[in-house]
C-alpha cells in the first residue's frame, strides 16, 4: 500500500469519526429538547388547569381547555397551548 493511499485510507477514518461525534451530539441535544418539550408540556397542561374549564371538542374528540379571552369570549386551547382552531381537522364546522 502505497503513503498515498495510507493517507487517504486515514483521511476517510478521520471523517467517519467526525461523523460519529457529529451523530451523538446530535442525539443528545435530541434528548435533551425532549426533556425540555416534555416539562414545557407539563408546565402548560397546568396552566390551562388553573384558567380553563377541560373539555373535549364535539368535531374530533380532543381534549380542550376553555379559556376566556379579554373580550369575554370563550376559545378552546390544546394541552400544547395552541388554540384548537388551528390543529382541528374538522374546524371549518364552527366558523362563523
């Protein structure tokens, strides 16, 4: 085997193992913003626990959180803290 060769077999070892790094930095800063995701979840379902009233919406059976808005309107909010409007399937069903 030729130094050139040795040098170019070395280069593509140095490069699968960066790669391998690259890969497990990845999956752990996955993991940790799982962790993150997951306590954020926590901290909005008792949010919503303390202002709105649970339900389930008639369209697609989600559970929901009612909540009051300022205006005095009551909009139904999912356990990820977005109102339901915007991820129901079948929403167009109460569109005024």
């Amino acid at each position: 085997m030729s130094s050139e060769e040795m040098n170019e077999e070395m280069n593509e070892e140095e490069k699968r193992q960066r790669v391998e790094r690259s890969l497990g930095q990845v999956a752990d800063k996955m993991t940790q913003l799982d962790s993150e995701n997951k306590a954020l979840k926590t901290n909005v379902r008792r949010l919503l626990d303390q202002v709105g009233g649970k339900g389930r919406c008639k369209a697609c059976n989600a559970d929901i959180w009612w909540v009051k808005l300022k205006s005095g309107r009551m909009a139904p909010y999912t356990a990820e803290g977005l109102n339901h409007f915007a991820d129901c399937p079948n929403a167009d069903r109460f569109r005024r």
